[in-house]
C-alpha cells in the first residue's frame, strides 16, 4: 500500500514483540518519499509530451554540417559555462 | 483488503476508540497486553539519555507498540509529525531530539487523549511542540511540511488507511522519512463487518 501511494525503500524492518492480540503483531516499518518525487509527477504526464521532446532532442543532434559528436561537445561546453549538468 | 465502512460504521468506530482511549488518557496500566509506561519505554530501547530528560508521571503515559525512532536517525533542526499523538511521549522525544531549532506537532482525534497530552507538555520546558486535533485521514497541514512523519499504534486505528497514507505522503517534503511502529493482523480479515467494527478499537 504504501508503494501504491508512490513511498520509495519502503521496508518491513522487523517485530517489535509488542503485540495486542494473539492474531495482531507489532511490527517496525519505514518508506521514504523521493527527492526527486515532482520529476516523477512530469514522468506522468501524456506521451506525446515526452515523445516530442525525444523528437527535438533526436533532430537537433542529427549528424548535419556539424557531425553528432562536435554538438555533443558543444552542449555539454554550454552546459557547463550556465552552470548546469549536461 | 481495504473495507469500506458506512457512515454509521465510521461513527461507531470513532466511538469505540474514544471510548477505550479517554480511559487510556488516565492510565495506560492493565488496558493492553503488552508493557506499558517506563517498562515500555526500555523494552523498545528508547535512548535512555532521553528519557532521563522526562518526568516519571510522563513516561507512565506511554503504550506505544515500538520505537519509530529506532527506524532512522531524526536530526537537529528537523519539523516532525505525530499522528495519533496519544498522551505525546513520542511527541516529546521528538522535540527533544530535534532541539529548539526543529519543531513538532502531535495530533490525535480524542479530546481526552490531548488534553494528557498538553498537561505532559506543561511539565518540560520545551517550546517546540504544538497539539492539534485533527484524523490522520485530512491533515490540516499544507504539502511538503515535514521532514518527518512517525506514528505508533495508530494506523491499525484508521477506517480509510488509504487516504491517510496518501496524507502522510503529501505533507512529507522531498526525501522525507515515515517511520511507522503498528499491529499488523496475522492471518484473514474478518468477513463479518459487524464483529470488525464493533471490535476495531479492543
């Protein structure tokens, strides 16, 4: 259950001894929410978002006049002169 | 797995658990099946450096069914969750561990239950503890408050786990941390409703 609300490492870690019945056991469990949880939210959105995006992506680093491995280097020149990951 | 109750099953389920815990408020003591109080405490190794800092009559509120805390390290600073706070030992375990700097809030739905918790609070000196009476299933709380969200011996409690799960996730921030202490029922669920909701809360 807790995975299906969308938890991450969610671990059954062991009995605490403690039980309030003969057919109830305590039990110790934790589930962590992920850091990147709102990036999974866009990982939800329509395909067609996604997939025009890779569309984009796959034409602009299509070998041309410049060949794929010079774009590749520029991006990632670029990329790090605006002080982001690649 | 999930039962969904009526309205009048919902209600007598509320009844049930305010009517075993308001007695609970008083005294923990021969209302479970487990130990209760200090001996409770050091049974789930609760840091006894802790609960040096607490008062006997405090450590005699407590019934929780395990150590949430012994699920991952709570740090200075940090702003905490206690659902279904009972009488708040665990509240104040928290707030001693995160410090002034941290916060903590304890709810719980029975009125009994809070005001043992507010007389607990007045007998330390902390300043970063507030009590809310609130269900677990409609956190008043908006999203990406807490950094960390415990519960012991409560969920079993909750007609609509679903919902409140679902809660619990969306007041936790980003990377934020549930550590849950609880019953878990071994074997089938009751087919007979009846019997399931008269006896939810014993």
């Amino acid at each position: 259950m807790l995975n299906e609300v969308g938890f991450v490492d969610v671990e059954l870690v062991g009995e605490t001894g403690f039980n309030s019945s003969p057919v109830t056991k305590g039990v110790l469990c934790r589930a962590r929410k992920s850091a990147i949880s709102d990036v999974g939210r866009f990982e939800m959105q329509p395909k067609d978002a996604l997939s025009k995006y890779q569309e984009f992506f796959n034409a602009a680093y299509a070998e041309g006049t410049l060949d794929r491995k010079t774009k590749h280097l520029i991006a990632l020149g670029a990329s790090l002169a605006a002080g982001c990951d690649p | 797995m999930e039962t969904n109750f009526n309205s009048d099953e919902r209600k007598r389920i509320r009844e049930g658990i305010n009517e075993k815990y308001k007695r609970v408020a008083i005294s923990p003591e021969g209302k479970f099946s487990y130990p209760t109080g200090r001996v409770g405490l050091e049974g789930q190794k609760y840091d006894p450096e802790v609960l040096k800092t607490l008062s006997e009559d405090i450590l005699a509120s407590y019934c929780g069914v395990g150590n949430p805390f012994s699920l991952d390290t709570v740090n200075k600073g940090e702003a905490v969750l206690d659902i279904g706070c009972g009488a708040s030992v665990d509240t104040l375990v928290a707030a001693i561990t995160v410090g002034p700097e941290g916060k903590v809030v304890g709810i719980d739905l029975v009125p009994e239950m809070l005001e043992r918790a507010k007389a607990n609070l007045k007998k330390t000196s902390l300043k970063n503890v507030t009590f809310q009476e609130a269900s677990a299933e409609t956190l008043p709380f908006p999203d990406k408050s807490f950094d960390v969200v415990i519960s012991n011996g409560v969920f079993n409690l909750i007609p609509d786990k679903a919902k409140a799960l679902r809660e619990v996730f969306r007041v936790l921030k980003s990377s934020g941390r549930f550590l849950l202490a609880d019953q878990i029922l071994m074997g089938d669920m009751p087919a007979d409703t009846e019997s399931m909701v008269k006896n939810w809360a014993r």
